[in-house]
C-alpha cells in the first residue's frame, strides 16, 4: 500500500499521489514565476516550490486537482518539506479520487448524523427542539459535511458536526454529574452553536471565508437564522431569547467576536466545552506528529505555545 | 414662574413640584427604614433622602409620581443635594402633568420626525430604503418617543430619534466634504443603529433594561430584525448583508460590544459619528451646570473625566 | 424542624441558632462603637449590624462562637441582610454545636477520601503514585477537611477534596472519549493541584490566608512539597518533573499566578478542567437563591457578572 | 499621453517615467548585491527589483532621482510589482521634472492657503489670533509644502495644510450645529495641532523623521513653540494654557502619544476630527485602488484592517 | 515633651495640638452637618470627624489652622482615627507655629541646596550647566521649598529637592560603577526632571493642583521652561534636545505620561532611578507604622499592595 | 595582532579564525541546501551564509568548533553580514583554543568570585547565610562558568555571577543611603535570585534551554533548592519564606513570570536592581556599536526600542 506524505521520513525519496490544497504564484529572486503548493492526503499537509513554471503549469496545478509527485522530504526550520523532483498531472488510468486524500473525521458521516440526532430527539421542550430541528434539516448536506474552521481545529471533512457531537458527548456527561444543568438549552445550544458556518465558509474542500461571512461572522449569522426560524414557526417564548443568548456569548467575550458574555448558566458552559473541545483536537493533531522528548510545533489556537511531549511513558 | 430643580444655588430653601424618577429603599444606621428619592424636572436631577419613612411613605413615593418637596439645597463632595423637609402628594387640585417634568429633545417630536424622514426619502437604493422604511414604521411609536440610553447621553424622552438626527446632520455634511462617501448607507445605517433599543429598553420614562435587552443587547436585535424584514420584504442582496454589517460593527470594537469591527468604509464612519455625537451631548450636558474656572463632575462615559469651564471668554 | 437563615423571606421575623463567621467592630456616625457580624448556617451567610455595643458584646461576639438571634430579614441595595432585635450567646442547655451549622461538602468525607484514593491507586505509574501518595498521607487530616478556597468557590468543610474529586470525575470521562490523554498524569495532577491551600491557609473554618499562603503561593508550596518528597523517596525521573509543570501551570497564566502557562496537554486540560469545576460551583451557588425570571447577585470569580435564571422552564 | 504607474494592469509591459522615492540596496542568496527601488507617481507607489547592480548603479539610482524604467508589472502576494526589464537616468532631453511625479494635495498651495488664513482670521480672541499668526508666519513655508505624514495619511506635498483644512471645514459644521463650541478654539487648535511636523519631519518629498522629531515629537514641540511665540509676544493668559492643552492632548491618551487626555470640550472633539479626518483620507485613498467586490489591501493606521469595496451600486 | 499624633496608640485618650491639613463638610444621616478633618503633624495625619457643627465651626476650623484636639484613638477598618472629644483654636497664648506641625525632609532645606548645587556646578557641559542654573535660579523658592507630590510619595516641605538630591547620589555612585554613563546628562536631567511641580502644584502646605498643573503637567511645563531658558540663553545645540527628552521620557511610557519613551540612555535610566528613589520613599513610610509581623496599608503607588514586615529580625 | 570580527568595516576584507556559535541548514531557493553560521569571537557575533554546502561541510562546521574564515563584511539592513568566500577547519597546526574566542565578564572568575563570597560572608543572620553558602557551593561550578542568560543581558561566560556581583554593588551603596534595608536580605537575595538559570540553561557555552528548564524555569527551581536545602540543614524559620518569597517575586509581576509580586520592601528593591542591572548591560552593548549622531540596532529587552547615541560630547 502506497505511503502516505506524513509518513516520510527527512531525507527519503518520495514518489507518491498526492491533493492540492492550494498553489500559489510567486516570483524568485532570479525573476521567474513560481508556484508554492500545499500536498495533502489524509496524513496531513506538506508544502513544495515548483521552480521556473510555465504558463501550463500554472493552469495544470490548481487547487483541488490530484497529481503524482516525484521529490524529496527535506527539513526547513523544524517543518517538513517536498523538495519537488518531478510533477505530474494525474488521469482516469491513475484510478485515484479525491476522497482517497482528503482527511475526515474519525468515524463516518451517518453514524455522525444518527448521534446528533439522537441527542437533538433528546431535548424535551418542543419550542428548542422545533427550532434546532427546523435549521438543522434546512441546512442538513452543509451542516454534516463542512469544517469546523479554515485551519486550526476540526478543518477537515464533517468536522464542524464531529465538533459539535464531541462536545454533545461532554455535555451529556456534565448534566448527569451536575444534576442543576438544563440538558435541553445545552443540547440545543451545542447543535447550534457554530450552523451559521455553512455561510460563513464556502464549503467542505479547500475552504475560504465568503464575503458574508467576513461581514456578519457565523455568530450573529445564526442569531438571525434563529430569529427567521422562530418567525416561520411561530414561536415567540423565552426559551428562544436564552437560546439566541448562548449562540451570541459562545465565545466568551467581546475581545473573542461575543457581542454578549455569557449570562446564564448553560451559555458558560457550553463556552467551556467549547473551548475544551477545540484545545484538546489542536493538541492532539499537534503531538501525533512530535516525537516524545521533543516540542510540537506553534499552534496558533493555543496562544501560539508549543507543546513538549514526555518521554518517560513512551520508551521500550 | 416656578424656578427649576437646578436653579437652586447652595443654601437656598426650595417649594417646589418634582417628578420621581427613582425611590429606593434603604435602612439607616439607626435601624429604620429611608428612602432615597431621585427628583426630576427639565432641569435635571438631584437626589433626597427622606428619613424614618411609614410604609404609606413607601407606597406613596414612588417613580413616576409627582410630588410638592419644601427643602433646601446642599452641597455633598461636589453634588448639589435636597435637604427634605417636607414632603406631599399632588392631586389634581395642584395642576400639574408628568410631561411638565420630563426632559424632552431640543425640537419637538414631530419636527424630529420629518426630518428624519427627509432623510429617509433621500436613500435611493431601493432596497435600503424599503427594509429602513419597514422597520421605522414597525416601531414608530417607540422609534420616536424612547430615550437613546438609561442615562450617559440621550438620555430623554425622543432621545433616540434626536440621537439618530444628530448623526444623519454630521453625516449629510460629510457626504458633501467627501464625495466617495454613500450616503444611502450612511442615512439607512444611522437611522437603524440604534433601533433595536426600542426592545432593549423598557420605555421612555423611568427607564431600564429588559430581559431580551440584556441577554441579547440592541446591536443583534437590530440585526434580527433586518434578518425578517427582508425575509418578508423578499429581498435578498448585498446592501441589507452591508446594512447588516454596519449595524453590528458601529461600536467599533469587540471589547465595546461589537461582533465584528468596521470593515466597511460607511461602517467606520458611521462609528466616529456616534462617537462624536455620544461625547458632544454628554460634554454640553456637564458644562451646563459647571461654573467658568471649575472643573465638570466626572463623565462616565468619557473615562470618568473631569473637563475644564474656561474662565477667559466668558468674563464680562 | 428551625428553619435555616436563607430560607427566611424579607419582612419576615426570625428567631433561629446561628454561627458567627466573623465579627468586625466599627464606629457609627454618631460615633458610638457597633459590630458587622455574618452569621452563618448550613443555608449560607446573612449579614447584621449590631448598634451601641459594650465592650462585653466585643469579647463576646466573636468568630466561632455560636449566638441566639432575634430579629428580622431585609433587603438592603438587593440582598438580604438581618436587622437584629435581641443576641444572647449559647450555653450548654442550647444543645448546639458547630457542625450543625457549617456547610460540608455535598458527600460524607469518608465517601470523598474512598473515592479519591481509588483514583490515585488507579496510577500506574509508581513514581507519580508514589510522590501523590506519600504527600496525601503527609497533609490527610487537612486535605479530607480544608475548603478549597477563603469564598468564591468550594469554600467549605471537606471543599478542597470534594474539588479535587468531582475534577477526577470530569477527567475519568475525558480520558475514555480522548484515548490519547495520559490517565496518570490527570489523576496525581488534579489531586496535588490545589493541596498547597492546607499551608496557604489557615484551617477549614472562619478561614483566612497565612503569611506562607500570602508569600508563596499554594502553587509553589505545592512544587516545594513535590520537589522534597522526590528528593526524599529518591525519585529523579521525567514524570516528576511533567508533574511539577502540571502543578505551576494549573492557573493558566502568569496574570493569573502561574510562572509557567500549560506546555503540556494534560497541564492544558488541568487548568480547563479546574475552572469548569470551579465556575459550576458558583454558578449552582448563586443561582440556588435566585428566583427564576431574576438576576444573581454578582460573581466575583466570572468577571462579576449576574446570571439570569430563566423561568421558561420552571413555571408550573 | 502617457499612462501612470498603478493604471497599467498585472501582465502588462510597461514603458515609463517615475521618480525614485526609495532605493535600498541588499545582498541576493547568489552573494550578489541588488536593489529595491519604489518608483512612484502621482498615481501611487510600486517598487521593484534591480538585480546584480553594479557600483556605478548603486550612485546613479538614488532617491529623487527620476528614471525611464522598461518592464511588467506582476503580482506578489497580492500586490503589484515592478518586473524591471530595463532601466536608465533621464537628462533634460527627456523634459521631466519632479513635480510631474510627485502626488499633491488636491487643490492648490494657493487655494489651501487662502482658505485656512480665512479662518485664522475668524478667531475672534486677539491672544489666540497672534499666537496662531505669529507661528503660521514663523513657518510658512514649510506648513504650506510638508506632507502630514511620512506614509499612513496625507503622506503627500502640501498634506499638512490641506489635512488642517479639511478639519477646519468639519469644525466649521460642527459649531454651527452644536452652538456651545468655542469656534476660536477649533480654529486656533486645529490649525497649529500638527504644525510641529515641520520640525519633526525633513522635508515635503522623501520624507524621513529628524533626530529632533524623533527625540521630542510633534506635540511637545509645538508646545514649546507656543510658549516661545507667548513669551515673545508677552501674552500671558488662560486662553493660552487652554491651547497649548489642545495640542497636548489632541492624540487622545497616553498610549497614543498625548500626555494629557483632552479635559477641555473643544480638545476632545479635536481629537475625534483629526481621527474622522485621517480615516477618511486613508480609507479613500485604499478603496481607490479595491475593485468592487473585493477587500482593500490592510491598513496599518485601522488597526490593520482589510475594507470590503461593495460591489452593489457600482455594476452596469 | 508633647506625644506625636501616631505615636497614640488605638484606645488611648489624646490631648494635642494639631495642623489642619483639609476639613470638608459633609451633611451626615441625620441631616445635620459634620466635618471631616484630616490633623496632621510630624509622625503623619489622622482623620476624625466633627459632628453636628455650627456656621462658626465651619469658619473656625478650616485647612492651615492650628487646634488644640482632646478624644481617643480608635481603629476604623483597620486604620487609626481620632474620635474627637473637644476641639478649640489656638491663639498667641498657646505658642504654637505652623513649623512644629509640618513634616519636612530628612536632612535641612540649606544642606539639601548646597549638596545640590555641588552636583549642579559638577556638570562640565557649559550648556547643560547654564540652561539648569538659570532655571534653579528662577524657581529657587519654589524648588527648595515644594512637595514632591501632593501625597504618594516625598509629601512634605522640601519633598521636590530632597527626591532629587537622593536620586542624585544614586546617580552618580551608577556612573562611577557603569563609566559609559553621562554624568552630566544625568545631574542636569535629574535636577530639572520635576521641577515643573513649582507650578502643577499650589505650594508647600496644604498642596493642590493648579489648572496650569492639570491641563498641561509638570512634563511639559519643564520642557517649555526648558525652551524659553535656552531662547533667552541663545543656545541652540544637542544636548538641549537630548535634555528636553530626559524630561519628556522620565515617566517611562504614554501610559505613565510621557510623550515619548526613553531613547537616551541616560534617560532610561534616570526613569529608573525616579522609580527606585520614590518606591523606597513610599515603602519605608508606610513600613514605619507597620508592627514586625504585619502587613502595612494598601500603597496606592505599587499597584495597591499591602506589604509585609518581617519579624525575624526584630524580636528581643 | 589578529584583527576582530566586528573591528572590520563594512566592505573591508576579512581572514579570521572565529568560533561557530550555531550553524542551521537551509534550502535555498534554487533547492540546494545551505548553512547560516553565526561566528563568534570577543567583539561579538556575525552571521554569514555558506552556499551549496556538501554533507562533509554540514558535519565539519558545527557548533563549537573553530575555523578560519576569509571573506567580506556587508551590509545587511542596517546589520553587518559576513559575505564568505573561503572557510575551512582548523588544526592543533592553528594554535588556537576556544577561550580565545568566547566573550567573558570583564573581570576574572577568581575575582568575581572573591568578591561575591565576600558579600556572601557578610550575611549576618545565620540561617540566610548558611543556606545561600549551601547552594553556593553546591552548583559552584556552574554558577560562576553560565551567562546570566540565552542572550539579551550578561549573555557572556561567567555572565551569571557577574550579574549578581553588580547587583550587590548597587545594593550595597543603596542600603548605606536607606538605612531602613535589610542588607542580609538583599544579598542573599540577589546572590541566589538567577542561581536556578545553572539547571535552566545548558552550559557555559552555545547555550539553550534544557527541558526542566523550560517546563518549570529558574525561578521555581531555586524555590524548589531553598525548600530542599533548608529541609537538609534542618532549618525551619521566618527568614526561608522571606528569601523564597525574593525569588518568586523577583520578576516583579505575572505577566513576566513571578507567580507573586514583591510584598516585602527588599523583594521590590531586588526586582527594581535586577531590572537596572540588565537594562544598563543590553545598553552599553548596544551602544558600544552605535556611532555617535546614530541609533542602535532594537534592543529586544527593552520594548524593542532603538536607542540614540548623542553626538554632541563625542566630536573632537
């Protein structure tokens, strides 16, 4: 079986197929045109310069087409890079499609979506769960395909649903030890949390912000969401305002994009498992490529620390 | 004619009509129960303390009655206070109304409304205007007659639409300064930023937060009720997702409450104006009762600042 | 049965056993001596004012000392407070002692030392089971008895441990849904992280900070505490010093007292469990007395902010 | 006519006259020297490579110099660049002078002057006026022709007086609506509140900062020009204490370079013009080069934003 | 010998005259007015108040009198202050001048002036040297004679030219341990550095702020006196700039009030040794009543803390 | 005499023998690897870059070892750069050694360390010295051979004892002028204060951060070595928590790394020396290369700022 880009070593010869994430022109300092392109398959990301490109080039090597690359993996300033020997594009006889390289997440697309749905059948008090059930359905192929997030945390495939099931999975473990908890604003709260996503980004492969996105975020975009549900089905209670509330203060803080800072119980929380959540996919996408003994690299979620990975429980 | 509230200078004794605007309750050192009572007239404010109050005292004074108050007025670290000596219901023997007492806007409400709505008949996309129109008429009663804050500044009655005149002033002056400017925006973006206090707020007296205010704050409600305006009006176009934008972001900042910052060159604009026009009537309002050579009380909303009456112009 | 101090309405008259949490003279303004006492009960703290004292009600009214209280609960600036009528000290024929008035953890101390030590044995690691061991047994008494702070949160008899247990709690669950946590270092992490509070602090009732408390720190008591039981059971390894990280680190930020931020994953996930242990509890604590439809009273340790208590769900 | 520097497109050949603002010369990764050159016109700045120069060059291509340049102008990370193909001096066959080159403000010296004398000539206040007078005088050659800044806003030939027109405008608008305003304050304020950058900066092209400039700031040393200029023209009274406060604090607060924060009405709403001011002159100045629909390069003077150019009102 | 006003200790009946510091009035809960009177004299100041007091009180007991105080020390949340018994002006009879009650420095106002002007006539650089003493010169009364600060730090006749005769013998032991250093930027900076305080503040007793003071500060009153003295001086060199920024700079940062950082070396550390210098001041004040064993008051110029006295090496 | 590396100017040509502080390996743009080596000697460091470099260079030039260069110095914005263009290894033919090349305190070991323990010895409280003497001699080795850090201050051999030898002159100087100080305090306090940088860092030369170092820094080490050592000398007293309370504080705040701010005076003092002593030593460094009429390169330590060097004494 083919190895995959990660799992080269420094120094290796590399002939392998390989996504592009994205390519970008740039000019040397000789003059000439160049292309700076990210490879992806689903151990990861490693980026190449394709020196002296031609005009072909430049139309062959485009985001989201598959190539075979011939290279080498070298060390630059402590990340891995393709040092890139030859570069080809690929065709039906390859027998390669794009869902081969791209990363997903850890369990499949429906048993996502069966979960979720369980806790969302879970909520008991009919005016959440009509809402939260109303955007999922009219959101339903985004909702369980996009990212979480352009990079950072769950920026992969039916990442933004694996996010929000994770932290449901937390949730449901919180209210059985705090018996004081609200499941049902938490359950509703969690669904909801980050659906204004699927506008704020343009979808689930080699993701941007859309215009609207950058404008309005996917914060107030869900307030508004909820605000046009409510109206449709005519509902106009206080479990809808509370609801609204903890999508507007999930990020815990004006200086973090809240317009609101959580001021009930459940909306606290649900910032907490969030937070948590995001952390601890960061940390453990970072640390699966650090040997023990060593630091991770930066990661910019986390204040841009890097990690140290022990040793002592890891040795033979 | 009767002199107001205000026009009493230090040691003076005062007859007077005064509508309460606050009256709380408060135990004395002595064990019995006082009430601090906030008098009102269109001077201002000034605070009293009744002491070794009957529980008829306590159902007798309350906010929003008017009341005949003998005193005298002293000075307490800097404020001018009511010495209570006597104090009296008013009947409908002493003629007098509520509205007597308020502090109204500058002009009248209907002048502020036809010129307003001046403004609102110059924006020429047609799209801007219907949703602005939409919402104006929606809650004209309050749009016209709910202060633009608690306190700080606008503080009275039409407060919010004298706020809001104030700003399309500056900004119709600016428009002609700098002729790269969009005036629709400016005009439909000014008249709606502060819309959404008219749910924020209880009303236009005696004034405080509501529930849906607090947890949901005037910025998303506006933009909540754009969201349903244009789901109504069918509209769906890049002006109300601009609108939108600068809706959200007129507080500049995430620390100041905004979910997203100005990105928008009409969004910038239509901040500083706010600011402008927010420290202008905070500022007149101090001076207004600060004697040349001496300094203002301090300004809450100008970083507590004490600011400084020249003497040199205003000697005879 | 008597009714508990919190459980009493304002207006209504109260005669109750109560135990003096503290009791701090002042001058009047009519400059005759009074004492602030807080009384206590398992329901919470009231506070009173007691008028012209003697110099016998100094010595008599002391923290510890439990009195006989007559009076009646008020409402001063929204929150209760005790206007005291009569205060008569306790004498053997009253048939009362301390414990039936202090708040202890939600489970028996036994029960939280049981399930607790199951955790620490559950560390496979015998280095960091035998420094979390050894230093467990070093401070027992204090650690099954101290709060876990002077308020804020978890601030009563058996608190520090009741803490420490509900965080393994969370952790235990963690561990099973991310498999790549190392379930060692979160248990002897979560159960030495706060124990420096049986030095920093003075004892598990009326508690104040030591001078140690104050100059160290319970955080650097801790890697002290560490750093000697190490040298002591002559442990020199990696785990051992990971573990030290985890303890210097646990507060998130230098801001926030810890020289070091979390460099470690399970370190990141300590501090995040910590503080959402520790915001239930004062959320919960607050909103216990707070009527729903109401605001709490301000949380000092979330930013002093007041939480709704929403009512939509709590009307029958 | 011949075409100016930002109006040919990315792949275009370009064959033109520029002025050289900048020349700065560095070492490629051959070892061999090179130099990075911003030719610029009154269109705008672009820069460019010039690569293995030789000493002859390093002398010939300086800063002031006007050039004929031949080559292509391609996309660098989102910005134009110049690919230079050729490059030679020009010599009074080529019929260029600076002037052709450099970006002014857009109305003249002339007009500028007269305009900004008419309002010096308003202030009412005798004291204020001579100071005023006597420093425009002092300096006016170089308050007529410097730019009000190196880069960021009015980065150009005459931008100091035109910037200090321009906020003399919005004053004079402000005063007729808000009629408590000092209008001789404005007047006076405005006009002398960044004369002191005729000391701080070298000159109206290719302008750098002084040792003095940088030592002492522009503020600090308008006030002591002020002093000086009271203390020559024996004026020793309140109004000047009051002007010397405006430039002071004109920056608004400590962070941003005033000592004192404005404690007087017209230093305060001085300070927001001149930000109004600049904002708009930065943000014009970017979007005149955004296609609709796109964002602006960042501006570092708003915090480093991007602005969204709406595309809404600008199709056919 | 008469006892000092703090050497009372808290229960102890006093008898004593006393400086008035400040008297403000207050109207107490009863209605009635009262005065708050801060005495002072040598060891300190405590406040007490004056109840129930008549229009002649008011004029009798005001600031910069001399009374004669007879009642009890007692502890008001921690701090002393005197219940007040009986109170009555002084007159001839009792021999008592202002002097006997003014803290001063440590050492005479002519030793201080002469080993100040040791270090001023120290200074090589004739410049320097000139513009220094024609500025001691022209505020010699003042300089010798005023506070450094209205409280804080160095609060007390003299205060200004003790602070800089310490910083002074700091200074010139650094620049004989670190030879790179200017003596002579450092002596005339520190001299000069607050000399300004001669009009910020009111005068030797009794200290307030003047308007001058509060709209410009003592920063950039030196620096203009700075630049008249060298235009009258006709000098028009370096080191007057470099002078003027030592003084600019000496607060360290704009949030602290200067315009500018330090960029001299010299001024760098002339901050620092201003921040030392009235860093030991404060603390060796407030640690002076502060019993070994205990912590002193909160020092509102570090950051509010409370400090502790160590008592290992006071005990007998 | 061998000419120093920064005693070449710019354009000058160099031969040299320098020792390889650190050399990292690149790819160039043209894919071929390459090596950035920072050569060292006395007069301080310069990098240059080695082109197309084989395996043996990527062995043969490491750090630590010493080679003779031939090349030229260049300018590289504003920093001097070495342009190489012959390197080779050196030989026992060379009759070089490494101390010829490694910057040290500029007084000897012998004598700093004489003077140091002199200090030491005149500790007067008995358990202070005995546990600064302990671990003084328990790390001897190291604490008078490590730099006081990685770089920015006392970078140097020896640079770690050197550091607190000019701390304890000025804290000797000072304790005369404040008689108030505790001259035990303060010298063992700045003796020990850097004392955890022998485990933090590792070694004398081509320093880093070891792992202990970086998960728990100097300052909680020397906490954790006091605890230690006073637990092994059987001291249990006041005076311990006093010295470890000057450790932990010694930084001054948390946000640069003191898990408590100083609350005893000589802790503020220590913290206050500790800054002037690094703030002085990054100063005349840089400076020592600034011609006058120029500025220094930005020192990283303080804010970046870039210091100006007067010229006004320097001109001859």
């Amino acid at each position: 079986m083919q190895k995959k880009l990660l799992e080269y070593n420094v120094g290796e010869a590399v002939e392998a197929y390989a996504f592009i994430k994205s390519a970008q022109k740039g000019i040397a300092t000789n003059g000439k045109p160049f292309l700076s392109i990210v490879f992806q398959d689903k151990s990861g990301e490693i980026e190449g310069k394709l020196w002296d490109v031609s005009d072909e080039d430049l139309k062959r090597y485009i985001p989201e087409s598959i190539v075979s690359v011939v290279g080498e993996v070298q060390n630059y300033r402590g990340q891995k890079q393709m040092k890139i020997k030859g570069l080809r594009e690929t065709s039906a006889l390859d027998s390669v499609s794009a869902d081969q390289f791209l990363k997903t997440a850890p369990i499949k697309r429906d048993e996502i979506q069966q979960e979720l749905m369980h806790y969302l059948f879970a909520i008991k008090n009919a005016n959440l769960q009509r809402v939260t059930h109303y955007l999922v359905k009219k959101y339903e192929a985004e909702y369980f395909s996009y990212p979480a997030a352009m990079r950072h945390h769950h920026e992969f495939v039916s990442g933004l649903s694996f996010h929000s099931l994770s932290m449901l999975r937390i949730a449901d473990q919180l209210q059985q030890q705090y018996t004081e908890l609200d499941a049902d604003l938490l359950y509703a709260g969690i669904i909801l949390h980050d659906l204004g996503k699927v506008i704020e980004l343009s979808g689930p492969v080699a993701t941007t912000y859309t215009i609207t996105g950058n404008l309005l975020g996917h914060i107030s975009i869900v307030s508004n969401e909820i605000a046009k549900a409510a109206a449709e089905l005519q509902i106009d209670s206080e479990e809808i305002v509370v609801l609204q509330h903890i999508i507007l203060s999930h990020h815990g803080k004006g200086e973090w994009g809240s317009p609101k800072p959580p001021l009930v119980m459940e909306a606290e929380l649900i910032h907490l498992i969030d937070q948590m959540d995001a952390s601890l996919n960061m940390l453990t996408k970072a640390l699966a490529h650090t040997d023990p003994g060593t630091y991770s690299e930066r990661i910019f979620g986390l204040d841009n620390r890097s990690f140290y990975n022990p040793k002592y429980n890891k040795e033979e």
